[in-house]
C-alpha cells in the first residue's frame, strides 16, 4: 500500500497544490449475486415506439400517431 501511496505521489508531482485526488476503490457489493433483468419491453412500452405508456396516453405527445 505505501509503494502505491509513493507511486501516486510520484505521478501526481508529489503535492497537494497539483489538484491531484487520490481517493480509496473499494470493491462494489453485488446483492444476490446474480443478474436482475429488466421487465419485458411490452411492459411499459405496448407499441414499440420507444415511448412509455405513461407519455403515450397524454394528448400533447408528439409520439402520438
């Protein structure tokens, strides 16, 4: 860890003046362990257009027709 830290320093030019940030990666937590699917495209989309239901439906969507 402090040959990185010098690494860092030595790439950054070695002050804090450089604008440089050094900042810790944690690892990401994955919940479940597996992939969650988005729902089908028919399920917010019935016409395929690319626009959801809840825009289709207004009167003043230039989607309409």
């Amino acid at each position: 860890m402090k040959r990185i830290l010098l690494l860092l320093a030595a790439v950054c030019g070695a002050t804090a003046l450089t604008g440089c940030v050094i900042a810790p990666v944690e690892p990401v937590a994955v919940r479940g362990g597996y992939y969650h699917s988005p729902p089908p495209r028919a399920w917010r989309d019935n016409d395929g257009d690319g626009v959801p239901n809840r825009y289709d439906r207004r009167p003043n969507d230039p989607y309409r027709y």
